[in-house]
C-alpha cells in the first residue's frame, strides 16, 4: 500500500512536470544568417528553408519571415523608408490589400518597433500580415519582419507573435 502511494505521488509529480512543459514549451533561438541576430520563439516554432528570406520560422498556424539590413547597405534610405518600401513591395503582389490595424510604434530596451496589420489575398486565400520594423540604431542594424497567418489564427498568435518580434537582437 505505501509503495503504491508512493508511487502515485511521483507519477503525479511527473505528469504535472510534462504537462507544464507543454503548455509553456522551452524558448528556442534562432540565428538570423550573416548579420550576427538572433531571434527567440518556443519549441513549438521549426526553421524553414523556403523563401529569400535571411531567416523564416513557422509553427504551421504562423509564419515569422526576417529580412534585416544594415545601416551601410540602407546608404540614404532610413530604417522607416525600408519599411515602408518592403510593405508596398509585398502588397503589389497581392490583391485587396486593406489596413486591420493602424500603425503603432514603441521604443524600449534599445530598439524601435513600428508594427502596421494588413489583409490581403494571394492566390484566391486571405491572409493576415504583420509588417514589422525593428531598428537598433546603438547597432546601426534594422529588420523588415513579417508574420502571415490565416484570418481564423490571428487572434491566437498576436501576442506571440510581437514577443517574438520583439525578442530580436544582435548577439552580444
């Protein structure tokens, strides 16, 4: 009997450690190719290797896409005129482009983060788009962001999605 509720009470303890893993799985790193960045999201999230992107991520309901330039290779563009030309770059390949959210910007721990919500269609589906910018001037390094998800998704993924934009920042 006492070996059975011992056994109970460490099978219990195991159960509660699993299932606390999985519902806040581990953060996880990835290194954004050739310019020295690194973005964090949870295990859930796997590199993928499509696209022209320096670095793009998915958890399959979201897609984190990274394109980051330095200062030197922006010459006389600023970090905000980038921005502004990679969204109208993307939106001219898509159809009934539409504004959801308003831009916003906040500046905190170093780096400015303008964030701007689109829906647009692309091959007959809609889809949401976050565009982001994220600016380290201290580093003289920016970064065009991406996060395209379906409608139904997007509600789940906003929060996450802006603290992973967030976590992006050059490796010390």
């Amino acid at each position: 009997m006492k070996k059975t509720l011992i056994f109970s009470l460490i099978l219990s303890l195991l159960l509660s450690a699993a299932g606390c893993s999985l519902l806040n799985p581990a953060p996880k790193d990835f290194d954004v190719a050739d310019y020295n960045m690194v973005i964090t999201a949870d295990e859930g999230f796997k590199e993928d290797t499509g696209g022209d992107w320096s670095l793009q991520i998915t958890n399959y309901k979201s897609y984190i896409s990274v394109m980051p330039f330095t200062y030197e290779e922006l010459g006389d563009i600023t970090p905000e005129e980038i921005y502004s030309l990679q969204n109208e770059d993307i939106f001219t390949r898509r159809e009934d482009a539409k504004v959801l959210e308003e831009e916003t910007k906040k500046t905190e721990n170093g780096k400015t983060i303008i964030r701007k919500v689109f829906s647009a269609v692309l091959d007959g589906e809609e889809s949401y788009y976050v565009c982001y910018l994220v600016d380290i001037p201290e580093s003289e390094i920016c970064a065009w962001v991406l996060c395209s998800t379906l409608p139904e998704y997007y509600d789940s993924i906003k929060e996450k999605s802006d603290t992973i934009v967030a976590s992006l920042d050059v490796k010390e």
